[in-house]
C-alpha cells in the first residue's frame, strides 16, 4: 500500500530509536522487532533500515559496537545515547501530538457542528 509506505518512510528513524529505547540490538532484530510490534503491518528492508541507522549515528543518536559471536561473524549492535534517548521522547511528543490532530480532522465534527 503506497500510503502505509510513505507513513512509514517519515517515521523509520522514530521506529528505531523506539526499539533502541529498550535494549542494543543488532540490524536485523531492530527490523523483526518493528514487524512484530506492529503486527506485521510494518516491514523494515535493508534499503531503509541501515541508511536509517546510519543516519541516526552520524546524528549521535545511536552509537554502535562489533559484537563477536560464538558461531557465526560478528554483527555490529547498535545502542541509544544519552542524546537519542532526548531525541526519542521529542519525536514520541511530536506524534503524540501529529497523531491527535490528524484523529481530529479526521473523525471530528463538521465545521459548525458539535459531538
């Protein structure tokens, strides 16, 4: 659906740093995660994911570790910053409040009339 995909594009960086917000995690769980939170309705593809991430790290949202593994190669493991952590509850109260007004207009009275 084109519409769920451009919702999704203005928010991937909210997405990530919401799933950081919990725990480091490495890319690919970072993207099962956002699928599993939103049931689905939300895949996460390389071609958005990592240019994300690496925005966010450039940005000094996210700071990221080569983590070696007992079988298999290492994954880099991103975590939140102290600065992302800022970030995250900034663009949790801007949606809080995008998502109301949006709710407004779009379930709301018509112009002159009241609930």
């Amino acid at each position: 659906m084109k519409e769920q995909h451009e919702l999704k594009k203005g928010s991937t960086q909210t997405l990530i740093l919401a799933v950081l917000g919990d725990a480091p995690s490495h890319g690919y769980a970072i993207a099962r995660e956002i699928e599993r939170r939103s049931a689905s309705a939300l895949k996460m593809g390389e071609g958005a994911l990592y240019p994300a991430l690496r925005a966010l790290e450039n940005e000094g949202f996210i700071s990221s570790a080569w983590e070696l593994q007992l079988s298999g190669p290492a994954r880099k493991v991103y975590t939140l910053t102290e600065k992302g952590q800022g970030e995250l509850a900034r663009q949790k109260s801007a949606w809080q409040k995008f998502s109301e007004a949006v709710n407004s207009v779009i379930g709301g009275a018509p112009h002159g009339q009241t609930n």
